[in-house]
C-alpha cells in the first residue's frame, strides 16, 4: 500500500534527505508532498489529506504548536510525526501533548529508526481509532440495550441516559442528559434518590432492589441495580443505575418466582457458569461456561457434588462446601471467591454466587459462577503501579521542593537587599547557580526514568564493550585524577546493546566511585568474560555503603545519611538508572560494600552468541 505523505519543512536540502532516506525503507511505498512553510502545509491539507505527515517544530511562518492546533480544527485523522533538531526533547514532548504522535531528530534519520517510528506511530493511530469506534459501540450499546440504564457523575448530574431508562422515569430523553437528578420531577427516581446519596458515602452497592409507584392497576414494578464505579484508589467517580421493568411478572402470579430467579441470574453477570443443586439426589447441572471454567472437556452422565468440589482448589473446598449447606439451612443468598487449578499450575479466580430455592417441592441451591482471574491479575497489577507512582511523586516532590526554596530564598534576598553587600551578592548568587545545577540535573534524571517506564527502547548494535569502557574512562578523568585509578587490561568482549546507554551506566559508577573516595584513594576498574556473560567491576576504597542502606540503594530518591552528607547536591537517581539500562540489556547489577572499607558495583552484560560458543 501507498503511504500519502506531506513534508513540512522549511529547509529544501532537509526536506530531500528525509525523502531519500524514507525510499530506501523496505515494505514501504510513499508518495511525497512537500511544503516549505506551515501556511502551504494546511492548504495542501484540503486538497490531498495525507496518511502522514513530517512537520518539522521551527518553521519559518509558524511553530509545529500552532501548526497542530489549527490541524486539530480540521475534519481530518491523519498520523503527525515532527522533526527536531538533535537533543531538543523539550519542544518534542510539548508537540506530543499537542497531537503528534511521535518525533525524529534530524541527525537521527537511520533507516531502522526511521522504520520503527513510523510503524509505531501508524499503529498507535490505528489503536487510537480503534479505540474511538469501541467507545461508540459500548454507547451504543447502552442506548438499544433493553434494560434501562444511566451514569451519573459524583455529583449526581446525569452524563449519559438510554431511552428505556427516560422512558421508565417518564421524562424526555433530549432533557436529561448534563440534568441535576434531583431537578426531575420522577416518582421512580426521587425513591432511588436516597440509595444513590448512600452509595456515595459509603461505596456500597445496592443490588435487585424491588421499587414500585403508583397504585393498583397502575402500579410499576422496577428491579434497582445502583453501584458505585471508583477508580484504583477507591475515589467514587460515578455512579451507574439499571432498572428493570418487572411488572408484568408482578402482575403475573403463577410466573412470578420463576421470572424472578431468572431476571436474577441474568443482572447478576454475563458470560458466566451456572449450576443447580439438588441436595436429596446429590446430583448437579451445570450450563455456559462452567465446564470450561473447571476445564472438563466433557460432562460427566450424571455429575455430582462431588464432581464440582474435585475441581476446585483444595484449600477452598471446604468453604464452597460449607456456604452451600449455610444456604440451604439459612435460606441466605453467598458469594465468595474461589480458585480452580489449572494444567500449568496457575489458578483460575472465579466468583461463585448461590441462593436457595424453596419453591419447588424439593430444595434447591442454584448458583453462578463468573471467571474474573484477569480482574484480579489488573487490580494487583494496578495497585502495583499505583503505589509505585504514589512513591515516586511524593519522593519527586520532596527532592524538587530543596532546590526552588533555595533559589527563591536568596533571590528574594536580593531583590529585598539592594545595598547587600557584593561580597554576599555573590555568594547567594553562587547558591542560585549551584541550586540550579543540580535541578536541572535532578529533572534530566528524572526524565530518563520516565522515558524508561514508558518503554523507551534501546538503539541496540554490535559493538566492542572494552571501546564503551575507556570512552567513560576518557570522560570521567577530569573526576578521577585525585585518584589512584587502576584499569586492568581489557579484553575484547562483543555485545548486542545501546553504546550511549552503557556509557551512560559506567560514567554514573565512576563518578560516584569518585565523589564518595577521598583524594588519593584507590579506584580500580577491570573487565572479564565468563562464557555467556562479560563483567565489568568498579571498584574503591571510599567510605562504603552502610548494610541497613545496601537493600534499597537502588531505589528511586533514596540517599543513605552518609551520602548525602558527602554530596548534598545528589539526585539519588543514578543507581536506579543504571540499574534500568542494565537490565534492558538483559543483564543485572549487584552490590558489594563495607563501611569504611570501599564498594564494588559489578555489571554483568550477556555477550553475543558467536563469542559465548569459543
């Protein structure tokens, strides 16, 4: 397939190289549009709308912001890709906040980057769009279902109402849509009112309440569903509402108990197992999915009990067992979670629902059983993540609030002291720079562990690893020239891995090796191959690392008292850096250290194949 692209760029020789280099990509088929300013980019927009377009941030007529927001205005979807000058990562986070969907250095415009780029971004596009005709279909959805149904916000505003739900509160539909729902003269809703109000105290449900109005031949009879919807923390941000019209099965004595069990079973889920029991005869039917929950490929002749119990994990057999016999004898409606082993030792959540039935000539116990395993493995990963960015604002906040209170603080003294004297001028003005300097390097360490939660991938190529090594040790000398520094011969090891990244992790080991070793102490550095992987050691005689502290060295923020002492400008986000490249890599980073003795950091990196067979 053709790609329909439109460069916008201002510089003709930038503008040829990037279609050059873009008719080199393998699977890929273009055809170009050039515009040498963000004016001839919008009007070619509307006589050919591109799939694609490179819009390079520094025009001369206008900026890639204001191009995107007037794109935004238009009745088009296309894919937005900028282009940068080398490292300028502020104005492209900025242009992704405005609609782009990714960007490219202009010194960067290799054809795998190029490939990757434009791959991801048409696919996110696609995923985008995806996800727009989903939301249509679930409002959709909402609005034929034959149940009635609404969301209201924590306000109890209605945000989105079907006509069965208008239709049960005899209200227009056109009207109630952003309403207060206190605001609508309803006898159905001013009895639900009171629920609603509760639901968001306490986050509690309120599950097949009968709700009636008016009186003998017009009465209305309604089955309430009112539940709270909260996010990860537990904060209530709507509250969603099913009625269900019931009132011919009121009406309707001799079906009254069967259409009541089954409306039950229907509102309770979808897309569940469902079983009944008979306690007299010991036998059990069971429908939907629940021989594929209990992974039966067949179903017994006749199933029992006992056949349901066999399935389930052993450690709940006995609660399952015993909330069926509660049922039965207490005539009380359970729920509980229970686990169902599966082939690969894993277990399957389910949630098994039951109430007895007294109607019938025997007694009964009938149940749902409803999987929710990739519920529970969402909501630990969620608190998982929740947590960890809690942990990471909170420790965020606290390390950037040092810095801007001593910069505002001697500003301040200086705007409020005029006469100061210079020497004391000087020396604040020397606190604002140093304060700064470290804020600014606290946000771009901060930045790279942002990119690498959000699954910035790694320029992997074949390199020499000893080549990474005396790079960082030429950079760091300056730091390292106080210092017995010892490098032992170094052997030629190749990696598959980011060159820039693994610098980045041995200039981090080194300067600290450096900054926590007094002048004239030993630094040693070596390297070895041990068959699949290759070590690099950074070793010194510095003041070492307190045990209480080697556990959670490499924790985001977290200084040991002793290092912030000896460099109280320190980010503590170094370790954790490395620590993300390296495993990136597939390798690790391990800890050696004594109090007042010295630290060894080791790296430990997988070599390539062809070198790990010699």
């Amino acid at each position: 397939m053709t790609l329909k692209v439109l460069i916008v760029e201002d510089n003709p020789d930038d503008s040829e190289l990037l279609i050059r280099r873009l008719r080199r990509l393998p699977d890929h088929t273009f055809e170009f549009t050039v515009a040498p300013s963000g004016q001839d980019g919008l009007h070619a927009l509307t006589l050919n709308t591109p799939e694609l377009i490179f819009l390079d941030f520094n025009l001369t007529d206008m900026n890639a912001l204001t191009f995107l927001e007037r794109l935004s205005q238009l009745p088009l979807k296309t894919v937005v890709i900028t282009l940068t000058g080398n490292g300028d990562e502020k104005s492209a986070v900025s242009a992704l906040k405005a609609g782009a969907l990714d960007y490219l250095s202009k010194n960067n415009l290799d054809s795998e980057t190029l490939k990757r780029t434009i791959d991801s971004a048409l696919e996110r596009h696609r995923l985008n769009e995806q996800l727009v005709s989903t939301q249509l279909q679930i409002s959709r959805m909402i609005q034929e279902t034959p149940v009635g149904m609404c969301l209201l916000d924590s306000d109890l505003n209605f945000l989105n109402v079907n006509e069965k739900f208008a239709q049960f509160a005899h209200f227009p539909l056109d009207d109630m849509a952003g309403t207060s729902y206190s605001s609508i003269p309803s006898p159905l809703l001013q009895q639900l009112e009171w629920m609603c109000k509760r639901v968001l105290l306490s986050g509690r449900s309120f599950r097949d309440v009968e709700v009636s109005t008016g009186q003998g031949m017009h009465a209305e009879f309604y089955l309430v569903n009112i539940y709270p919807i909260s996010n990860q923390p537990g904060v209530i941000l709507w509250i969603g509402i099913t009625v269900t019209d019931i009132t011919r099965s009121k009406q309707d004595a001799l079906l009254l108990q069967e259409s009541q069990n089954q409306l039950n079973l229907t509102l309770e889920a979808t897309k569940v197992g469902t079983w009944k029991w008979n306690p007299s005869t010991g036998e059990i039917d069971w429908l939907g999915q629940t021989a594929h929950m209990f992974g039966f490929d067949h179903f017994p002749m006749r199933p029992s009990l006992q056949d349901l119990l066999s399935g389930i994990h052993p450690e709940d057999q006995s609660s399952f067992e015993e909330h069926l016999q509660s049922s039965l004898s207490n005539h009380q409606d359970f729920a509980l979670e229970i686990r169902i082993p599966r082939l690969d030792g894993s277990n399957r959540w389910v949630m098994a629902r039951g109430r007895a039935d007294l109607s019938g000539p025997t007694p009964q116990v009938l149940g749902t059983l409803v999987d929710i395993t990739d519920l529970k493995e969402a909501e630990l990963a969620l608190r998982e993540i929740s947590q960890a960015q809690q942990r990471f604002v909170n420790d965020a906040a606290h390390e950037l609030r040092a810095p801007l209170t001593a910069i505002q603080g001697n500003l301040d003294l200086i705007h409020r002291y005029s006469n100061m004297a210079d020497e004391d001028k000087e020396e604040a003005l020397a606190d604002v720079a140093r304060e700064a300097t470290r804020l600014s390097r606290l946000v771009q360490d901060m930045l790279a562990l942002a990119k690498g939660d959000a699954g910035t991938e790694l320029r992997m190529e074949e390199f020499d690893l000893s080549s990474v090594l005396e790079d960082a040790l030429k950079s760091t000398s300056m730091l390292t020239r106080e210092h017995q520094l010892q490098v032992s011969d170094l052997p030629e090891v190749d990696i598959l891995g980011d060159y820039d990244r693994l610098k980045q992790v041995l200039v981090i080991l080194l300067d600290n090796a450096s900054k926590y070793t007094p002048a004239g102490g030993e630094i040693r550095v070596n390297m070895e191959s041990t068959g699949r992987h290759a070590l690099i050691h950074v070793s010194d005689t510095g003041m070492g690392i307190a045990e209480e502290d080697q556990p959670r060295i490499f924790e985001r923020f977290y200084r040991g008292q002793l290092s912030r002492e000896k460099d109280p400008g320190g980010t503590g986000l170094g370790l954790p850096i490395a620590k993300w490249i390296v495993e990136k890599h597939g390798g690790k980073i391990t800890l050696q250290s004594t109090l007042g003795v010295g630290t060894t950091l080791t790296l430990h990196l997988p070599v390539l194949k062809e070198v790990a067979s010699h």
